[in-house]
C-alpha cells in the first residue's frame, strides 16, 4: 500500500519524491485499515510502499500485490490529481470495510482488479460501494488475448463488460507500463468465449474530456469490419457440421425440416435468462 498514518492520525503516501522525508521519520506509520504498524519499502524492485509485517490478518496487507497493480494505482491518481480532481489514494472505508484502490471527488470508487476473484466478490464490492451513493469504476488490469479476427475473454473478464449509448457493449482494461487505457468497443458475439469488437487506445497523456471526444467520435456508428470475419466463422460452423452431422441433433433437425445451414439468417436472436445478449 502506499497510504499510512502516524500516531496523530497523520496521513503519508510514498512516492519516489518523498521518500527521503519519510526515511528521515522515526516515528512508526500504522495501517489506516487495522492499525497495525507498517514498514517502509523502498527497494529496486518494486515502487516505495508500505508493507504489513510477517504474519499480519490485515486483508488489505500490500505484501501480495503485484508490481503491475502497485503501477496502476500510482499512474491513475497522478493523472487524475494533474487534471485538478480530488485524489485519495486507497481510502479506506470504515462503515463497509473496504479500501477503495481510489477514491475521486468523494463520488467515485476506481478499482484495478489484476488478479481473478470470484464474480461474487465484485457483485459484493460494488453493492456495498452503491450503499455509501458511490459510483463504482472497474479496470481490469489482465492481457486480453486476441487471435487474427477476435478476442478471447475468460469468464472472469467477462464480468467487466458493460454497456453505452457511444459504445454499445465494451470492455475497459489499463496498461500501466503504456500509460494508456484500451476499450475494446461494440462487441459482438463470435461464439464459445470469442468477440469481434473494435479498440480505441486511450493514452494518459491527453485529459479525460479528451478521452470523452474521443469516445463520443464513435457514438452511433457501429463499424462493420469485422462483419467478414464473420462470415468466414460462419462458413468454418457449416464445414464442421456438415462433417459432423450424424452426431448433431441440430443439424437433423435443420435436415427433416427441409433447411440448409449456410442458408440460415447470420444472426438469430433468442430472449436469454442469463448470460449476455449480443
């Protein structure tokens, strides 16, 4: 973590700019989440950072983060803070027993989530943070793999696809090494765990109303580039069907119902009770 307090409830952040100031202290920093007295981390690995003790119960002990999580946070709230917004940097909130990666203005609850946790803990993350009237903002910190026409997205990267008017649905994730932030924008289903879909590369070196020009640039103009891959994924479906179609029960029934695959409409639309519908 990069937060700590002092005996008079004093807090510090670590950064590379202070850490001679904050060496030169010899009163003890505590956790603002337990209480519990930290070390002082500054070594060539990782960035200067404060560190639980050996054998804490701290859920919030910084001693399994990741460089990359460690980065993003610090990349994030220097950015937002050069931009004049009100930073507090993993702010720990007492009332839901949470520590939010970052806190804006007081209204909103970044967080950068590398590591996969079960959706149960996000759906639980985010409604206690609507129970305080915040508004919750997930950045997924994970590679999302891409193959010659789409993307791959595990069941966990799936939980962080959300929906808007300039973007149909899409998926935000952060690159701290790049300072940039991608959107990979109007998803379409391609079947199993893949998605066509466009990227918009948002880099940290323009503002956030340069971002938003840039997103609202695509509002109302669903692109059409990857409608031929879909027509090759469709002609790759009827090749294996054919193929395989005395094992496949649908392709028996399309058979005595007189229709052929290929001629089948390319999007079929069926009402869902779970699942995304794209």
């Amino acid at each position: 973590m990069f937060t700590a307090k002092n005996r008079q409830g004093d807090y510090f952040t670590a950064t590379q700019a202070n850490i001679s100031h904050l060496k030169a202290k010899t009163d003890p920093f505590f956790c603002p989440a337990c209480g519990e007295e930290l070390i002082l981390k500054c070594g060539d690995i990782k960035l200067p950072h404060f560190a639980h003790k050996r054998g804490t119960r701290c859920r919030f002990s910084s001693e399994g983060e990741t460089k990359k999580h460690l980065l993003g946070k610090k990349e994030l709230s220097r950015w937002l803070l050069y931009q004049g917004f009100e930073v507090q940097l993993e702010s720990f909130l007492q009332t839901i027993n949470r520590q939010a990666d970052l806190l804006v203005n007081g209204k909103y609850a970044v967080e950068f989530q590398c590591s996969t946790v079960p959706p149960s803990q996000l759906l639980e993350r985010t409604n206690d943070y609507l129970s305080k009237k915040l508004i919750p903002i997930w950045l997924l910190g994970q590679d999302i793999v891409k193959n010659k026409f789409s993307y791959a997205f595990s069941n966990f990267q799936l939980c962080f696809i959300r929906k808007s008017e300039e973007l149909g649905y899409y998926l935000l994730f952060f690159q701290p090494e790049k300072r940039r932030i991608e959107c990979i924008h109007h998803l379409a289903h391609a079947g199993s765990k893949y998605f066509f879909g466009e990227r918009l590369v948002l880099p940290l070196a323009i503002s956030i109303k340069e971002m938003q020009l840039k997103i609202q640039a695509v509002k109302g103009h669903r692109r059409k580039k990857y409608q031929p891959h879909r027509e090759i994924e469709r002609e790759r479906l009827c090749y294996y069907y054919a193929k395989y179609k005395s094992r496949s029960h649908f392709m028996q029934e399309l058979y005595h119902a007189g229709f052929s695959l290929y001629h089948l409409p390319l999007h079929v639309y069926a009402s869902l009770k779970r699942g995304h519908f794209l």
